[in-house]
C-alpha cells in the first residue's frame, strides 16, 4: 500500500492531509493571481517581445519549481519522529508476542521437582508416638494393584505389654514413591475410590496435607467396636498414609491427623529430589 494510500485509510490522516494541502493549494493561487496579473501589466505597457518571452520564461518556472515542489510534499514520505519510532519498536514487540511469531527464544516450562527418598527413613518412628509403643511389623508394602513395584515401606506399631491404657491400639505407617507426580495422583484417586466405595465417610481436613489428602474414617471388619481413620496424602511423587485404630466412641481423627503432619515434614525436610524429569504437556 502507497503512502498516499495509508493516509487515506483512515480518517485522521486524511483529515491531516487536507490540512497539509490548504496552505500550499492557497500559495499556488496566489501566485497565479500575481503572474496574471503582471502579464497583463506587461501588455498594457507595451514591453518589447524579448522582455515579454522573458516574463513567460520566468512564468513557467515558477509554475514548474511549484509544481514540483507540491508534488514532492504529497508523494515524499513523512520525517520520522521519535515518537514514530517508538510505535514501530512497540509495534514489532507486539508482532514477537503474537502465534506463530518464530522471533526469539521462548520461555520453557520449568521442569517437575520429584523426590527421592529412602521410604523406611521417612515412615513414623517409635519416638513419634506417645509413650508405650514399639514397631509390630516393618516391611515393604505390599498392594494388589502391583503399586509394589515402587520403593516403599509399611510400619505397624502396637502398645508395648506394660502399657495398660493405650492412647490407640493399633497405629500404621505407609510411604511409597512414585516415578512421577501424575502416578502418585492417579494412585491417591484410585485409593479414595476404594475407600468411598467400601462405605468409608469422607473427613473434612482443615488445613490440608502435602498437594492432595483425602481422609477417611471405616469401620474396622474384624472389630466392629472400633473405627479406622486412614489418612492418605501425596506430596508431588511421594504418597504418605498413617492409619490409627480408635474405638468407636472415643475416635478423634485429629490424632491420627497430627501423626501424618509428622510424617509430611519428615517427607518434605528430609527427602532428597531426583533428577527432574520434563513437565508433562
């Protein structure tokens, strides 16, 4: 597209055209006016051929050096301006940051942080429960889903003999870790399936666990005066469950709450991360 042909697109540059033609349009007639106004004076006085073609001469020039000065001031592109440069920078940074724009290279998505720890090292340990427990079982997971595969490890505390008055009579402790956070998510929503569909009651944990927790409380099915509260949560790849036995009367799912935020720190303060590995699309 022409010069000419930009301004007129639209109506404040054509209107600013206008205005640049008035002035110069104005002159020109004026100065026809004046010239036509000489020769007639010329005539009248009765100048010798020679001046007369002499007086045209000058005429026509006058007329050429104007026409073409007019002609440069429509067709001549406009003196840049700051201000022109700085909408043509703006302009090109805005064509950069439209689609399909191969300009410079583009921001990636920072890679998924996954960790890796040693399961048996981050599990609950004696220490972390009241008084008068010791471990009844330890060993690596073990899930009919074939979740085995991955490095885990399972821990089962019960009251030590001497302890007649036992805050809860069973208290288990569970970290698997996952080759990514999409499978330690994916195992988190098959678990509560599970759960919801044994006839588990959702608990509402307030604040929550890691990235995703989900609490349930069951009845137990081989002792149906007491109650499981099994909390299951996942911090990016790694999933933590502490499961706590309470009887039915007296359960308080903040216990086995306050054990699985002990185990999370531990998670969280003691796990090292893996080579990440490239953020899912």
């Amino acid at each position: 597209m022409s010069y000419l042909a930009t301004l007129l697109a639209s109506p404040p540059a054509a209107e600013l055209l206008l205005r640049r033609l008035l002035l110069p349009a104005a002159g020109m007639v004026l100065l026809l006016v004046v010239l036509l106004q000489l020769r007639r004076q010329a005539q009248m006085a009765g100048l010798p051929g020679t001046a007369r073609r002499r007086f045209a001469a000058l005429v026509g020039l006058a007329l050429s050096v104007l026409l073409v000065t007019l002609a440069a001031f429509l067709f001549v592109g406009p003196l840049s301006s700051p201000l022109r440069a700085t909408q043509r920078a703006m302009s090109g940074g805005l064509d950069r940051a439209l689609p399909g724009h191969s300009g410079g290279p583009r921001a990636t998505a920072a890679p998924a942080r996954i960790l890796a720890p040693e399961p048996s090292a981050v599990t609950l340990q004696s220490g972390d429960l009241t008084p008068g427990y010791h471990v009844l079982n330890a060993n690596k997971a073990s899930f009919s889903s074939g979740d085995d595969a991955y490095p885990s490890w399972d821990v089962l505390f019960e009251p030590d003999p001497d302890n007649r008055a036992p805050a809860y009579p069973l208290v288990e402790s569970l970290v698997v870790v996952y080759p990514s956070v999409a499978a330690a998510s994916s195992s988190l929503e098959a678990q509560s399936s599970a759960d919801r569909a044994g006839g588990a009651a959702a608990y509402v944990l307030l604040p929550k666990l890691g990235d995703q927790t989900a609490v349930w409380v069951e009845k137990a099915a081989n002792r149906p005066d007491y109650l499981v509260v099994r909390v299951t949560w996942r911090y990016l790849n790694v999933l933590g469950q502490v499961s706590m036995l309470s009887s039915a009367s007296t359960v308080h799912p903040e216990q086995t709450l306050t054990l699985a935020a002990v185990e999370q720190e531990r998670i969280k303060t003691h796990a090292p991360s893996a080579q990440p590995v490239p953020a899912s699309r």
